[in-house]
C-alpha cells in the first residue's frame, strides 16, 4: 500500500500527538523513518489466511530506526490513518 505526502503529514501529525518518546526502543536513537503500509492476517493453526474468507488483515505503519534497523509497528486503523470499513488510506487535510 503506498501513499502520499499528504498520508505521510497526517501520519507524522498523529504519531508525534501520541504521548510517548520518539526513540528507538532497542538503541535509542532518534533517528527514525516512517516505512511502508504492511498488510498482516491472523494465524490460523497454519493454514494460509489467504485461503480463509472473512480472516482479519490488520495493517501496520512501519517505523524503522535508522541506526539499528529495528521495526516499530503501529496498527494504522487504531491511529486513524487507515479507514476501518474501507481499508483505505485517509487524506490529510493539511
């Protein structure tokens, strides 16, 4: 899922609105990017979400630190980037 600059403002609006450090949690360093859009689906014992109608597919914003490589995941829904009945991106206003 790709989106624009628009997504990518709104997306940064709403994470610095959250009332925690901007840090790594692995390295500390400040030095964070904002990643991809990433689809995920539940497990299921194994079998392929893909092959099960009606399986959960959350996606996640991917925050990565530029120093050490760890991944910080942010459910996009519960942020408000992604719009829970269409699983679209939201645009931004700004």
């Amino acid at each position: 899922m790709n989106y624009t600059e628009g997504h990518k403002r709104s997306l940064i609006k709403t994470v610095n609105s959250l009332p925690a450090k901007r840090r790594c949690l692995f390295c500390d360093s400040q030095e964070l990017e904002i990643g991809a859009v990433i689809d995920t689906t539940e497990y299921n014992d194994g079998i392929s979400a893909a092959l099960i109608q009606g399986a959960s597919h959350i996606p996640f914003i991917q925050m990565m630190c530029s120093k050490c490589g760890y991944v910080h995941l942010f459910n996009a829904i519960a942020l408000g980037v992604v719009d829970r009945s269409t699983g679209e991106l939201k645009e931004t206003d700004l």
